[in-house]
C-alpha cells in the first residue's frame, strides 16, 4: 500500500486527485462517493444487468422452475 499523498488540484470547475503510478487501475471508469467521515471512495463502473436490453430481451420469455413440485397455494398462481 502506498503512502504517496496527493493534492486536489482545481481545473475549471472540477477538482482533480491524480492516481500515483504505484497504483495500477484496472478499470477505465469508476463511480466516486464521499462518505460522512470526508473518505473518497473511487468504486469501477459495472453495468446494471437489469437494465440491459440485450440481457432482459434474452430471458424476457423465460419461465422459472419452480424447486418444490407440487399444488400451489391461493394466489401464487
């Protein structure tokens, strides 16, 4: 782990906190939050497979097994 310190720097309306070389990304993009105590936390960005369209159209018409055989009880059907 490092303990290189970094500095935000200003640029237009953005502030910019440069990743040390030690550091080896291994995304492109990443969501950023701050918690409540100021840590800044850059997490990789991931599609949400419920809203890909490729992924829902392929299991649209898709039936799930029921893993319990047998009658189902008042308003499950």
């Amino acid at each position: 782990m490092s303990d290189k310190v970094v500095k935000i720097r200003k640029s237009g309306n953005s502030n910019i906190l440069t990743v040390p070389k030690e550091i080896q990304p291994q995304a492109k993009e990443f969501r950023a939050f701050q918690g409540r105590d100021g840590m800044i936390v850059f997490i990789p960005k991931k599609n949400n497979p419920f809203k890909d369209a490729d992924l829902i159209k392929q299991y649209q018409d898709s039936i799930q097994n029921e893993e319990f055989a047998g009658e189902l009880f008042d308003s499950e059907s």
